[in-house]
C-alpha cells in the first residue's frame, strides 16, 4: 500500500498544458506549418476508416468500395464540419452581432480548430451516398458498418483541442484538471494565472471510446440493419454532448427555447436524440430487409454474373447463324467453268460421289433412282 501510494504522490496533479503543437517543414519559399490538431484529425480517420473497411468487408461488400465511398464522404465531412462550426460560432468570422468587425480570412483555416461533428456528419453522408451509388451498395449496410468507425474517430481527434487549448470547461480542483497557459488566447480573462479546468476533451474522448465498445458488442448481439446503428451512435452519442457541451465556457451562439437559454450545440443534440430514437424505433418495426444484402437491387454479384452468362449463351447462336450463311454462300457458287454447284458437306439424303463409285444411286427417302453426270467434271481441282 504504501508503495501504491508514493507512486499516486509521484502523479502530477493536474494535465499540464501542452508544450508542443506542431512543427515546420523548411521549403524553399518559407515553411510549411503542419499543425498537431490536423494530426489528431488525420489519426481519427486513419483509425475510423480501418475499423469501418474490416466491418465493411464482413458484410460481403465489394472490395475496395469502402474506398470509393470515403473518398466523397470525407471532404464532403470537412466541409460541412467546417460550415457548421462557422454558424454555431459566428463572432471571430462576421463580429458580435454581425456588425462586419470579424476576419473572414479566418473561416478555411482548419487548422486553426473548429469543426462541427452535426454539418460533418450530415454532409459527410451526402458524399457516402454519392459513393455508395457509385459502387451499387446500400448507403443504409454501409452506415451500419461506419457507425463504430466514425465514433472512434471522434474520440482520436478530440485530442487536437489538448493540443489548440481550446474547448475545455469550467474551473475545478479535480487532480485531472487541465491547464492552459495564462498568454493563450482561450485563457479565461481575470483568472488566476493557475486556474485548473475541466479537460472535456478528454471527458468525450473517453465517452466515444466507452461508445465504440458498446456499439460493437450490440451488433454483434442483435445484428442491427437498415442503418439502425448508425441512429443508435446518434443517441449515444448526443446523450454525451448534452452534459459535456453544457460544461464547457467557450464563446457559442446561445439560443433560447422554452424558456431555456442554452448553448446551440445543447438544443442541436436534444434534437437530434429525439430524432434518432424515433427513427431506431419505427426502422425496427419493420424487420430486416429482405434479401439480407449490401448491394442495390441489379446490382447484386449473382445480377451480374446472369448477364455476362446471357451475353455468353448469345455469342454461339450468332457463329452457328454465321457458318449457316457461310455454307450457304458457298452452295451457290458456281463450279469452276461449267456452272455445276459446289455442294455442301454430304448428307444422308445425297451420298458423297467419289471416282470409281457407282453414278446411280438411291435415295433413302423416295426409293428413286438419280443420274450423277459425273464426266462432265474435270479431273483436277474438283471438290465433291
């Protein structure tokens, strides 16, 4: 015990501030700043794609789709987490009040921070629906694999606000609680220079990590379809915003319902809770779909196969067409000088006439006799 306890003494009593933010990368016009927060955001996606390809491949997804589909859904995310961001904070963009005093410049520097996960989230799935068009999936099998992904990913770029000192909450005396530097802009102005907050990137990281688990083992429980993962990632994870968003002190745009004023990011995850959960339930008054598939109608493997088979089965009757008309063409050709008929291959009905054969024979069918005028062709190059 006591060693367990020089250890605990030996912990710092709070998250330090970061001392680290970044590095440059020389060029020869100047350098090339590579921010900490672009990192974290980049780690989130690198981990929320390899989580969401494995699933997506146990689906029986086509492979290499998941490619196809994030290459839309992911600048289409940006944006619009960028755009939301702008409309929930508008004051360092236009001004308070929008009186025109704000720097306008500021708004595509994303590496300074600022992206809303609500305009990412639903621009991101008009670029995943672009995708999932494009390569014959169902946008629906396609958010159910994405949702414990894209959750992950939220909890790995979170750590870019550690890195901004941004977005932390209010003041505590809690052993975790985070410091900023007192010259940082985010700094609380008329604090004590050792104030500690609360690391609410660190509360939500934690939360979203706690979420993935509880996501997966769900699905694999109950083997959710038609995109009802995705709407309970929603739930889950508006549940957590609600009480992490209303610690935080940073500027937001305040909004007043019901008599309740309150940061906008509070109403937007009310909001959308409600929504997911009606959506979750009345999806699973409908059953699982049938057949039990990721692919657009048509545009199944089995579809595909059948028309090629098809085109297949079509490619001998037009030879057998084309050797018809060649046999043809070749019995009204006339033989050599004196016009006699070169006659196709021999048939039951007209026996080959070779040299020496016997110039009358019978037919099988009427029983009649036939002259073959065989001296009237020329020895050489003749074709019976």
């Amino acid at each position: 015990m006591q060693i367990l306890l020089q250890a605990a003494a030996l912990l710092p009593a709070s998250i330090p501030s970061p001392d680290w933010s970044g590095f440059d990368i020389p060029l020869p016009w100047g350098t090339l700043r590579i921010h900490a927060y672009a990192l974290c955001i980049l780690a989130g996606i690198i981990v929320g794609l390899w989580l969401t390809s494995v699933r997506w491949a146990r689906r029986g997804a086509p492979e290499g789709s998941v490619w196809d589909i994030v290459i839309w859904a992911i600048p289409f995310g940006i944006i619009g987490g960028r755009l939301y961001h702008v409309v929930s904070s508008p004051d360092a963009y236009f001004g308070p009040g929008f009186d025109g005093t704000g720097d306008l410049w500021l708004i595509p520097q994303i590496q300074r921070g600022g992206l809303g996960i609500w305009g990412a989230v639903v621009l991101g799935v008009l670029g995943a629906w672009i995708g999932c068009r494009r390569s014959g999936v169902k946008l629906t099998a396609f958010l159910d694999a994405a949702a414990p992904g894209l959750l992950l990913a939220q909890a790995v770029g979170r750590w870019g606000n550690y890195f901004n000192q941004e977005l932390f909450g209010g003041p505590t005396t809690l052993p975790w609680g985070l410091q900023i530097d007192a010259d940082n802009p985010n700094f609380p102005a008329g604090m004590p220079v050792d104030t500690l907050f609360h690391p609410t990137f660190l509360y939500e990281s934690l939360w979203n990590i706690a979420g993935v688990l509880i996501l997966l083992a769900l699905d694999r429980r109950f083997h959710f379809r038609r995109a009802r993962l995705f709407w309970l990632y929603a739930m889950y994870y508006t549940l957590g915003r609600v009480w992490i968003e209303a610690m935080r002190i940073d500027d937001a745009e305040q909004i007043n319902l019901f008599g309740i004023t309150t940061r906008l990011n509070v109403w937007t995850s009310i909001f959308v809770f409600v929504a997911a959960l009606i959506v979750f339930v009345v999806l699973g008054l409908k059953g699982r779909p049938e057949p039990d598939t990721p692919f657009l109608a048509g545009r199944e493997p089995a579809a595909v196969e059948d028309v090629d088979a098809a085109g297949e089965e079509e490619s001998p009757v037009r030879d057998a067409d084309s050797s018809v008309s060649d046999s043809e063409s070749r019995d009204s050709l006339p033989h050599n000088q004196n016009g006699a008929r070169i006659p196709s291959t021999p048939t039951e009905e007209e026996p080959a006439v070779r040299d020496g054969d016997k110039p009358v024979t019978e037919s099988p069918v009427t029983g009649s006799s036939r002259h073959k005028a065989t001296e009237s062709a020329p020895e050489a190059g003749t074709s019976k």
